[in-house]
C-alpha cells in the first residue's frame, strides 16, 4: 500500500487538480490508516485518517473511522461529530447512523437513538435492494 500512497503522492504532484487520484490517495490513507490502528498505533492510525482528509475533505469512510476510533476511545462526543460528519458526506452511510444509535442509545437518548436505527434500518434495506438488483442484472438473461 505504501506504494500506492506514493504513486498517487507523485500523480498529484503532477497535476494538483487530478481529482482521481486525490480520492484514490484518500482510500489508500485511510486503509493504511486501519492497519496501522488494528496494528496497536492508534494516534499514527489518526494521523492517516485526517492525511485522507486533507487531500479529499468529503471522503465519508475516513470521517466514519475516526468516529470508530474515538468511540472506541470512549470520546463519544468526538466520535458522534465525526460519524455526523460521515453521513452528512455520504447521506446514506447505513453503519455512521447504527453506531450514532448505540452512542445516543447508551446515553439515555432513546428517540435521538431510535431516529438513528430508522435511518440505518432503511439505507441498509435500500442497499440490499440495490445489490439484488445489480447481481439479477449481472447474472440473469432476460
């Protein structure tokens, strides 16, 4: 993967405005970043993740790691802001509003939880509608 980073790294040298390959780095930081977390590095895993922000600001899945990070930190307040910031990029990012749900769940909030839960159960339904509907198109023959 470090390969990766440095060939999209030297691509946006290149040419500051190659908009793939600032989300491609942004994917590749973000990954690092999870192996790097998952590795024991927890700070140097952030690290990465906000190095994916700073080259693509609306990358939803760095912000969604972040607010899994923090709450596995028990920052709970950090952790809502980035999952909020997650679904307010990917408005249908089914997994920010279930962990947003367990958070305000925990607190004590349970409509503010239940909202979440609603948001997830739906966006999750409509994921799966769409994935049965690509692979009948994939694999039936009409």
């Amino acid at each position: 993967m470090i390969y990766l980073e440095q060939s999209y790294q030297k691509a946006l040298q290149l040419d500051p405005t190659y908009k793939a390959a600032a989300e491609c780095l942004a994917i590749v930081l973000t990954d690092i970043g999870t192996n790097i977390k998952l590795a024991g590095n927890t700070q140097e895993g952030i690290q990465k993740y906000f190095e994916a922000l700073k080259i693509d600001p609306h990358y939803a899945p760095a912000y969604y790691n972040l607010g899994v990070v923090y709450s596995e930190m028990m920052q709970y307040d950090m952790a809502l802001t980035f999952y909020e910031k997650a679904a307010s990029e990917r408005p249908m990012y089914a997994e920010a509003y279930c962990n947003m749900g367990v958070i305000y769940k925990n607190r004590g909030d349970l409509e503010a939880a239940i909202t979440c839960y609603e948001r997830y159960t739906i966006y999750l339904e409509l994921a799966l509608l769409l994935t049965s509907q690509v692979l009948h198109e994939v694999f039936c023959f009409d």
